[in-house]
C-alpha cells in the first residue's frame, strides 16, 4: 500500500481538527445544561400551575386571599412588607446556614445565559421563607439591593449578613416586583 505524504494530514492539522472537535462538544455541552435548566424550570412552574389549579374554587374562582404565613414565635410581620426576626433566630441561622438549603430549593433563573436570580420551591411548613410569607415560584433577584446573579454577588452578600440589622428581599411574584423589609432585632 503507497501512502501520499501529501494526502496525509499532518500531525498539527489533526490535532486543530481535535481541538475544534472538542471545542463545538463543549459549546453543545453548554448548550444542553442551559436548556436542562430550562426544562428543570418549565416543569418546576408547570408544578406550581397545577398547584394554582387545584387550590381554585369549584366555579375555578381563586380564592380570594393568599395563605398567612405561618406563625414562628421569633418572627413577626405587622404587615405584608416589613417582618422582625428575633436575633436568636437571626443567629441561629447564621450559624448554620445551610440550614436554609433544607428549608426551600433555590433554582438559578437563566436569561439570556445569566443568572437572573433564584426561583424559589418546594417551601417546608414551619421554615423561615414560609414564615417571612415567601411562596412558591417567587423569584429571588436582590438582597439589600445586591443582585444574585453571580457566585461573587452571593459572596459579598454573605459577608455582608454577618453585620447586618436590616435586610431587604427583593422578589417577583407572578410578574410584580415586591419588596420585604426584614429587621433584626
């Protein structure tokens, strides 16, 4: 068999080959991961629909107030913007903080390829979200107006907790931005 020095591709030309071969499998790596967050999100406000679905009325009315939050002796809200969290409860929460991971699911909310901030699920009764009146499907975008969209936000956001007596939850429900005042006492 004669082999063609000319036909044959050299060494560097097979590894440019390679290396752009890798490249476009990890472009579509990427692109996959992004649209499994997306699914994860579709099926996660699909659940929330059927949710809403089934606390309608017969007549498929709403009801016509949302749930209270739930009652939690070191948390108190005299109105649906502002709530006082004892600072034992306060402390008790900052020292263990993934506390917390096992009270909700926060899921990134992607746009445009950037975090937008987190989307919040799956709130246990009696946890610290229910009790500050967070629901379901609320969209978690700032914290005393830092925006949670990158792990170096959420950074500078920790630190800043450790001093803090006031927080100010900035959060979308169904389309409208809220804000809930959150004093430490």
């Amino acid at each position: 068999m004669l082999l063609c020095a000319a036909c044959t591709p050299s060494r560097a030309t097979l590894l440019a080959e390679i290396r752009a071969t890798n490249a476009t499998i990890a472009k579509l790596a990427a692109q996959l991961d992004a649209q499994e967050a997306a699914l994860d999100e579709q099926a996660a406000e699909l659940a929330l629909l059927r949710k809403d679905m089934s606390a309608l009325r017969a007549d498929g009315t709403p009801p016509t107030e949302p749930p209270a939050p739930e009652e939690d002796p070191h948390i108190h809200c005299p109105n649906p913007s502002v709530c006082v969290i004892d600072q034992v409860r306060w402390d008790e929460l900052l020292k263990d903080p993934s506390s917390l991971a096992r009270q909700c699911r926060l899921v990134p909310l992607q746009e445009d390829g950037r975090t937008r901030g987190f989307k919040i699920f799956g709130i246990r009764q009696g946890s610290l979200p229910r009790a500050l009146g967070l629901q379901n499907g609320d969209t978690l975008t700032h914290v005393n107006e830092i925006r949670l969209g990158s792990a170096d936000e959420v950074v500078k956001l920790a630190a800043d907790l450790l001093h803090t007596k006031t927080l100010i939850l900035t959060f979308e429900r169904r389309g409208e931005t809220m804000n809930r005042r959150i004093e430490i006492r």
